[in-house]
C-alpha cells in the first residue's frame, strides 16, 4: 500500500506487474483483516478471552507473514522489476508449506493477469503494451544476451572446416547486423531475455516473438486475416490464453503444457496464413526462380552476353560513371537474350563499389589511417567492385533481408568470375584454332597444352557448381516448400539452402577459396597475355 506503482517512488519502484504484485498481496491480506475483525468482534462479546485464543485464532498467519515478508524485501532491495516479479514470486511459491503456495499462487495468479493481456495484446493485434519496458518483448535489436553455447559447438563439424559457430551464424538470419537493415515497414523486436521467467522456455518466447511480429505486419500493411480466421484467432485465443494462465479452479496454476499448446496454436493459424501470403498471393516460387536466374546465373545466355558487353569497360578500375554504363549494357544484354520483361528489370540493379568518393575516407576515420586496405575496398579492376541488388517487394522482404541478398550477392561474385574465366578460356581456344595452319614451335604446344589443363579445371569446377550445388540444393528447396504450409519452415529450409550453397562451393573453406581464386586470377592472367601476344612465349611469360 505503500507504493504508487504508476510512477517511480523513492526507491525507484514502479509498473504494472508491481501494482499486480500489490493487488494480489492486498487479496491475499484480506483473510487476516477478516480475522482480526472476528477478534474485535469477540472481544466485544467477552472481553476475558485470553491470549491463547488469539494465537490460535491467527496461528494460520504465522507461516504466511514471514515468507511474504522476505519476499516483499527482496523486491525493494534488489528493484524487482516487471515479469521478473512473476519469477520471484514463483521461486518462492515452490515451498513445501501448503498455506504460503496457495497465498503466493494466489499472488502469481494476479500477476500473470497482467502478462496475459500483453499477451492478447501482442498475440492477437501486434501491440506491444509496455510503457514501463517489463514485458520480455522489446521494440529493437536483440542485446546479444543469449546463453552461451558449449565449447564442443565451436569444433570442426566436418564440413570442410565450418565450425559450429560459423554455421550457427550462418543459420541464424536474424542477427543483429541484420536486425537493423530490415526494412522499414517492418519494425524491429528481439526477446528481452532477463525479463523472461524461468518457467517459460526462451523457445515457447521465440514464438511468441514470431506471431506479434507477422500480426503486426499485417496490420501494418492493411493485409488482414480473412473475417473467419481473425474471430477463430481472437475468439479462441484470447480464450485459450485465458485457460491457460488461469485455471477455472480455485487454486490458479499455471500450465506450460496448455500454455504452449495454445501458442502453438495461434502460431499456426499465422504461420499458415503467412504461408499463404508468401507462396499463393506472393509468388514465392516465382521469387526464387528469380534468385536463382540472376544471383545464382541460371540465364547463362545472360550473362555469357553480359560478359561480351562489358568486358572491356571493366577491365580497368572503376570511375564515377562505370556503374552507370554497367546498367546500360546489362540493358543491352538483356534485350539480346530477348529478356524484356517491363516488371522485373527495373527491379534489378549492378552496383560498382566506387571507393574513390566517402566510402574510403569514412572507412579510415572509423579503423584509423594505419588500417591497410584490402583488395575489396580497393578494386583493381571493375570486375571485382561488381555486384547486383535486387528489390524484394513485400512481403518477402522479410525472408529476404538484407544480409540474406548480400550473402546471395557474394555467391554471384563468385559464381561470374568463373563463368568470366571460362569465357576467357574459351576465348582463346578460338584464337588457337585460327592458328592451327600456321607452324606451332614447342612453346605453344606448351602454351595451349597449359590452356587446355587450365580449362579442364575451370569447366568442371562450372559443372560442380551449376549442377551438383546449385541445381541439387535448389530442388530440395522447392520439394521442402511444397511439402509444408508453415511459413517458419519455409524460412529454415531456406537458411540451410543459403548455408549449404556457402559451405558446399568452397566460399567457407577460405584455403581452398583462396586457392581458387589464386587460380583464377591466374587463368585470367594467363588469357590475357595469350590475347595481347599472339607469337610464342617467352621464359618470362610463361
């Protein structure tokens, strides 16, 4: 009674889980009141009663008083704060003396009235109902204060040298880095998790995040659930929910199994109705054709056309307008594919990383002048600043965030400097068999026999990738899509498509990546001294 939980007192106590606490603490004092009014009462009527009887008249109070005051104490003291309330007064419930349970359920059972209503709120409409930040959901990036992993995660995994902590980096798409290039008509929560009470699992909270997070941005982009789902949803959630927190029964209790099985429930229904957003209304099939067609190279005859076009705007470092005239000849080369759909190219974008304008300059007041620049920031050439951003309309942005399309993007980095080798490569067989009449001496036997080793390699590595990465992962990931009509599902078989596509074309695996490009660099080198120098190489050259 001393507290005004609406606004910080002198010990700097307050919120709504505090007035609950205070409410069921009132309740809960209302038995001893009632007694100490049947003593007056008959003190009254016989005013020799001796103190025995009154002993005995509160000795039901004697258990009670000292375990609530302990715990009342320990509230003040350690500034006990919004659903940490409901942890500490569920601590304390699990004694073994049947009076102080039942008085401390009762007090839980007032306080998890204030949980549920956040609940319904959050569930059910996407509000998030928390003025005084107790509820352990918060608008914001996640602070990063997970349970740490144990040590043996960090081990090798046998995939070719990916650790456990890297391909949990590489599964959990919603990292922080993430959390904050999500767009803007999704707004950003995260699990506070030292809110959370210890009875209810963070995986149980995970969903819960899940389904305020899809309600809201349904709300937020005017798409609703049709009339039969939302009175199902609302009905029967908030009703569920109810039951859940609060049993019928006198004695409230509160029951993870029917508590989880409620969230699950309305998980589901949203689950599925994103499902039937994202793959009915919003083409996702379609979306990832598109993915795969230019992240991935499936339109080969693009950019085999693309690479004819601009290969020799490229081959020098790029400039202020290279971006610029990129797009144009990408234009061109679409068109001579006969690739004129009106919808999908404007949503398509080359971009060169100029690093001669703010970038340079911000990058080194940030590290400090000594920090060396690597070749990514510095590009010798226009084919290593070359990347391609695409526009996800919603609502799949929220599958494919930001950091998702740059994991895409460095896969299409990679991928083009193998197709453009190759052309290369081919190239220069063509140059060979224009001079197959001319007399060869013994150095371009050696010449076109190191061509011909180099385009065996670069061939198959095209077809390892092409056929026994992209093409086998991409099917899976169709036949996973179709089997379910969970939207999280939907996202999880897509995760370990992006982690496997990463791990299984040697982009993880930096020594062998690092080799590879080696080679690379040096088929190119290569095609590129045969093309300026037609007559015989030199011990130089070679």
């Amino acid at each position: 009674q001393d507290h005004h939980p609406s606004q910080p007192n002198q010990s700097g106590l307050h919120g709504i889980y505090l007035r609950a606490f205070c409410t069921g603490l009132d309740s809960v004092l209302q038995p001893y009141r009632q007694a100490l009014l049947d003593l007056e009462q008959e003190f009254l009527a016989d005013p020799h009663l001796s103190i025995s009887h009154v002993n005995y008249s509160l000795d039901q109070f004697q258990l009670l008083f000292p375990s609530v005051m302990v715990m009342v104490e320990q509230i003040k003291t350690q500034k006990i704060h919004g659903c940490q309330i409901l942890e500490t007064v569920h601590k304390h419930s699990c004694g073994g003396l049947p009076p102080v349970r039942s008085a401390l359920e009762k007090i839980l059972a007032v306080c998890h009235g204030v949980m549920y209503k956040q609940l319904s709120a959050w569930m059910l409409h996407g509000l998030l109902l928390d003025q005084h930040e107790e509820f352990f959901i918060k608008q914001g990036p996640s602070s990063g204060s997970v349970p740490s992993q144990p040590e043996e995660d960090d081990d090798d995994l046998g995939i070719g040298g990916l650790t456990g902590k890297q391909l949990r980096e590489l599964q959990d798409l919603r990292l922080i880095e993430e959390e904050n290039m999500l767009a803007p008509s999704l707004k950003q929560f995260s699990l506070r998790v030292e809110m959370l009470p210890s009875y209810i699992p963070v995986r149980v909270a995970e969903k819960i995040l899940f389904v305020g997070e899809s309600v809201q941005m349904f709300e937020n982009q005017n798409v609703t659930l049709t009339r039969k789902e939302c009175a199902r949803l609302c009905r029967g959630g908030q009703r569920a929910l109810r039951s859940a927190l609060l049993d019928p029964r006198e004695a409230p209790l509160f029951s993870l199994v029917d508590f989880e099985s409620v969230v699950d429930r309305i998980r589901s229904t949203v689950a599925e109705h994103l499902w039937k957003l994202m793959v009915e209304e919003s083409d996702l099939l379609g979306q990832l054709k598109i993915i795969k067609d230019f992240y991935l190279l499936g339109r080969g005859e693009l950019f085999q056309a693309f690479i004819d076009t601009a290969q020799h705007m490229l081959k020098t470092p790029p400039t202020a307008v290279t971006e610029h005239d990129v797009n144009v000849a990408f234009q061109q080369s679409a068109h001579k594919v006969l690739l004129d759909d009106d919808n999908l190219l404007p949503l398509l974008h080359l971009t060169i990383e100029y690093h001669g304008k703010e970038h340079k300059d911000t990058s080194q007041t940030r590290e400090g002048p000594s920090r060396e620049l690597s070749p990514r920031e510095a590009p010798a050439s226009g084919w290593a600043a070359l990347g391609l951003s695409y526009k996800v309309q919603w609502p799949l942005h929220i599958l494919f965030t930001p950091a998702v399309l740059e994991k895409y993007n460095v896969v299409f980095k990679y991928l083009l400097s193998v197709r453009r080798v190759q052309a290369e490569l081919q190239h220069c067989w063509a140059l060979q068999m224009q001079r197959k009449h001319l007399k060869s001496n013994r150095t371009d036997a050696i010449k076109w026999r190191l061509r011909d080793h180099m385009a065996f390699l670069v061939d198959n590595l095209q077809y390892y990738l092409q056929v026994d990465v992209l093409e086998s992962q991409f099917s899976q990931l169709l036949q996973q899509i179709n089997a379910t009509r969970d939207f999280e599902s939907i996202r999880l078989a897509h995760d370990h498509f992006l982690s496997n596509l990463l791990a299984q074309s040697f982009i993880l695996l930096k020594p062998v990546f690092h080799c590879l490009n080696e080679i690379l660099d040096l088929c190119h080198s290569f095609c590129s001294l045969v093309s300026q120098n037609l007559g015989p190489l030199d011990e130089r050259g070679a």
